[in-house]
C-alpha cells in the first residue's frame, strides 16, 4: 500500500511517499501549496507517478494558531 502524505502549509506544500509496504516514507518536493489546492500539472504528475492508495493530509497552518 502506498502512502502520499500531504504537510499542508498557508504557502508551501511538503509531500512525502511511502514505499510499497507503507512502513517507511521519504520526503519527495514542496510545491507552493495553491498547486496543490488547485490540482495543478504538477501535483496531478506525482499523482499518476506515484498512484497512492491512501492520502494522509496535515494541515501545518492550523495547527501553528493552536499554540
């Protein structure tokens, strides 16, 4: 099972992946986060690379105004 993992910030967007066992993830690119949001090129091409099976999403700007 393979895992994309979003870090959504208020500007940029760190996206990691996981290998095929969905134990271990690497970082793979930051995109401004409207590429992302918007479904750009860009992001739909790590789609289609990298077909996921689950998209774990963290929203970083939210959790900032927290503390």
């Amino acid at each position: 099972m393979v895992a994309l993992a979003l870090d959504i910030g208020g500007t940029r967007t760190g996206i990691a992946v996981s290998d095929r066992t969905g134990r271990v993830a690497m970082p793979l690119k930051v995109l401004p986060a409207c590429e992302v949001e918007g479904m750009a090129r860009s992001f739909r091409m790590i789609l289609e690379d990298h077909e996921p099976d689950v998209l774990a999403v963290s929203y970083t700007h939210l959790r900032a105004h927290e503390t």
